[in-house]
C-alpha cells in the first residue's frame, strides 16, 4: 500500500497516488469554474453528485466495449482510476450548434448537424484552450495520425451511446467534451478525465429544461438540483 499523496489540482478535481503501483486517486471538488477560471463559485454538493455521474456514464461506455482509465468510485467524492499520460486534447462533439461554435464561426444556436461534428481544442490554460486541427496535433507531437484516427473512433462511438442512451431518458445530448490518455504501463488509449454535466450540454428532449454546467455559465438556477433531476432521470441516484 503506497501513501496517499497530492500530485495534481485541476480546477474541478484533484489526483492522488493510488493503492497500488499504475492507479491513481481522482477527487471530485466543489468548484465551479467557467469562461476559463474567470468566473469561480464553490457549490455544495457538486462533487458527489458529478462522481456518481461519471461512474454511471464510463461504466455504459465500458459495457459497450470503450476503454476507459476508470477502475471503480471508492466513496462519495473518489474514484480509482489507472495512471495515464493524458494526450493533451479537449476533443468536442458536436449534435446541435451551442457555445463557442456559435460565438466563433456565427453558427445559430440550436442548428442540427447532418452529422456529429468533431473538434479538437490545445489545453492550455494560459492560451486559453486554442482551437487546433490534425496537422497541429501530428506536427507538434501531441499525438500521433493513427493515434488520433482511434482517438475520433473512440469518440464518435461514445457520442453514439450516449446520444442514444439519455434519448430512452427523454434528454438531448448537444455536445460533449472528452479527454483521452495513454495507459502507463501498456500504452493503451483510454478515455480519461470525468464525463458528467460539467463536460456535457444536455437538456430535455421536449421542454428544452437544461440540466448542464450553463446554468452556472449563465446564473440561470441552481445547478447541484439541476444535476440531481438528471442523475435522479439516468437511475443513478432515487
Ligand atoms: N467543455 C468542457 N471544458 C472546457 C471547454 C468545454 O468540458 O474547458 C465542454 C462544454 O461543457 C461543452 C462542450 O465542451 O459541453 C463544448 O464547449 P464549447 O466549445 O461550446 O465551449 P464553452 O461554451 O464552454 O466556452
């Protein structure tokens, strides 16, 4: 058993080393962080309910054949999860035009596209998560072409399941944020980071109620209850 020790503080979790050698411990804080960090608030309850969240949703992806660096949730704000070198990616899809794709290219919100619409954005705090293409992410050595080729596969799959998932529930997904990483001890690639309302746009398919990190982007309600109703519609919580 190695000793519990702090190794990074993102702004919504923090990881530690894990029990055994090649996992980690991932924390899920409080924080509510928005327009990158300019905007902060601490909400009650956050924490726990994105950890349930995010255990239910990697467990689906799993059950359909996605990896994933989640082990198992240890208790109410941890889970243990494998030791990864994150590819340092933002990968967006996108169902419906929301956000940044509106504000930067004068998409109109709401807009269905024919298809899934894939983007990649550079994390970088200090740059501001610059939007980038396949050529930077080859040429600057992120990842590799076929790397990232699996890496689109991988995402469009999730984008998939979980389209189709929370439509049985009666809720749209609009987009979705992911994260990858390479397993340390065998190069695999995984999905990483968490999956939870706070890297997803959802809202209910008929009265277009929203149940994501917006409504603490835009101070539009409460979002711990909003993130309730949908953990309480996914089964994840009575
Ligand atoms: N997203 C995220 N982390 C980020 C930026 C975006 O989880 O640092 C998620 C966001 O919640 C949304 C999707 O990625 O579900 C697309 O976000 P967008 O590019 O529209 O940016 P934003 O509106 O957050 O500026």
């Amino acid at each position: 058993m190695l000793v519990k020790q702090k190794i990074y503080e993102g702004k919504a979790k923090i990881i530690f080393t894990g029990p055994q050698q090649g996992t980690l411990i991932q924390y899920f804080k409080d924080d509510a962080t928005a327009f990158n960090a300019k905007k902060f608030d601490v909400l009650d309850g956050k924490g726990e309910i994105n950890n349930l969240i995010s255990e239910f949703i990697m467990n689906k992806i799993k059950e359909k054949g996605i990896p994933t660096h989640f082990l198992e949730r240890i208790n109410s704000r941890e889970q243990l999860i494998l030791d990864c070198k994150i590819i340092p990616l933002e990968v967006v899809i996108r169902n419906i035009a929301a956000g940044s794709i509106c504000s930067r290219l004068g998409v109109k919100s709401g807009l269905k596209f024919k298809e899934p619409l894939i983007e990649f954005y550079y994390k970088n705090d200090n740059l501001g998560d610059p939007i980038v293409n396949d050529s930077h992410i080859s040429l600057l050595e992120w990842s590799t072409h076929t790397e990232l080729k699996q890496v689109k596969v991988f995402a469009l799959e999730v984008n998939n399941i979980l389209s189709r998932y929370f439509l049985k529930v009666g809720i749209t997904l609009i987009d979705l944020k992911l994260e990858f990483g390479r397993v340390k001890v065998d190069n695999r690639l995984v999905v990483a980071d968490e999956i939870s309302p706070d890297s997803c746009r959802l809202c209910d398919a008929i009265s277009q109620e929203k149940f994501d990190k917006d409504i603490f982007r835009f101070d539009t309600g409460d979002l711990v209850s909003s993130y309730r109703k949908l953990a309480k519609r996914l089964g994840v919580i009575l």
